[in-house]
C-alpha cells in the first residue's frame, strides 16, 4: 500500500529551473521510452554512430548520428548541417513520429509553443566520453529553443553563462529528463563530464542523448 502511493506520487521537483528561459523537466521522456528507445535502433541501422573530427582535428569521443531533414556534422572544414549523411551519400533516417511528439510536448511544458524541430543529433557516450563547454551557434536563427532528452546512464550536464569562462552550474541528468533552453538563454554554454560507468538497467554501459533543435 505504501509502496504504492510512493509510486504514484509526482516526483518530488519535477521542474528545475536553470535560468529565465531554461528548465529541466525531470522523468518527462519515461512515458515515451518504450516508443524512442527501439525507435534508435531503426536510426541506426541506417545511418550508424560514428565517431567525428573537430575542425580543431580532435576526435570526438562521442559518437553520433542523426535523424529528421537536417543532420548536425563536423569535420576539418567546420561544423555545419546537412540533409545528406556524409558516411551514406544517402538522407538522414526519417525523424520517427514519437520523437517529434516528444519534443514538442518537452518544449510546450517549458512554455516554447510551436516548436518545429527539423533536426536530431542521437548521441551516444560509454564511460569516459564528454563533451566540452561549448554554445549551440549553427542554427538559422536562434528562436527555437534546444530540447535536450537523456537516456540511459546518468551524467553531470554543465549548464554555464554567456561567456566561456562563467561559473556552470553542474546540473546531474538521469535516465528520462529533458533540458530545454530557449530565448534570453538560448546561446548559453554548456558541456557534458566524463561519463563514469555505471549500467543502466534498461540501457547497459552507455547514455544516449537526443538533442532536438530547429537548424533551417
Ligand atoms: C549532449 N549535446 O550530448 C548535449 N551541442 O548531452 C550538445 O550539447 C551538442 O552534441 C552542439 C553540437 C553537438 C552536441
Ligand atoms: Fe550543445
């Protein structure tokens, strides 16, 4: 009986606010992982995870791919988007129905109405791999808002200010939340630590996040 009311409570801060216009909305993605997770799989087997190069000619430790028309890229020349796959030749797999749906409920629950992504970057980290402080700046025009979802193992998402050197707040991502960032604080910095390595249930050795973004 008492089990059961834990269980059905909400969680006890299901919305965490990082700055005017920019939340965590923890365990939002749950009712969706059952849909997204298999959903990945059909992603990949299309256009794999690969590892990229930074146009500084580092090897992300990462590795990524994409769906929807636009897919995010990097190599020697720069970041940039594409709606080819360069590893393919072919298009970036079809953005799958319950991942639109995912984002655009993620982005309406933080007050972003009529997100239209256009854009996934399906991350995946194994323990060890990070991503360094950096601001999202290779979209068209910067008022959409970035939906951030987190599968899999936790990790210390680093969510700083306007300058590089600002203090970051080290915000701790499990399994099912969503970051969602937007107006005043769309070109904030943020980054990810090293991933320690402790398996997830469902998800074994490794976090996948699917960064949602409107790029054209
Ligand atoms: C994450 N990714 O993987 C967040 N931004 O948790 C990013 O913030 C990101 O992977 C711009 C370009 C590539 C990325
Ligand atoms: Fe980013």
């Amino acid at each position: 009986m008492e089990t059961l009311e834990l269980f059905e409570s909400p969680p006890p801060n299901p919305r965490q606010r990082l700055g005017p216009a920019a939340m965590v909305l923890r365990g939002f993605a749950l009712p969706y992982v059952q849909e997204v997770v298999p959903a990945i799989e059909v992603i990949e087997a299309i256009s794999p995870f690969r590892h990229m190069e930074t146009p500084g000619g580092f090897t992300m430790s990462v590795t990524l791919t994409n769906c929807g028309a636009l897919g995010w890229t990097t190599d020697r020349r720069g970041y940039r988007y594409t709606a080819v796959d360069p590893d393919t030749g072919e298009p970036w797999p079809v953005m799958p129905e319950a991942f639109a749906r995912l984002a655009i409920q993620a982005a309406a629950a933080a007050e972003f109405d009529d997100f239209e992504p256009d854009a996934c970057l399906v991350n995946r980290y194994t323990p060890g791999a990070r991503l360094s402080l950096h601001q999202d700046k290779n979209e068209r025009d910067y008022g959409a808002p970035i939906v951030s979802v987190s599968l899999g193992m936790r990790a210390t998402f680093l969510f700083g200010g306007h300058a590089r050197t600002d203090p970051t707040a080290k915000v701790p991502l499990h399994h099912g939340d969503v970051v969602v960032w937007g107006g005043v604080d769309r070109l904030r910095y943020h980054g990810v630590m090293p991933l320690k390595d402790e398996p997830h249930a469902l998800m074994g050795s490794r976090r996948i996040n699917l960064t949602f973004r409107k790029a054209g």
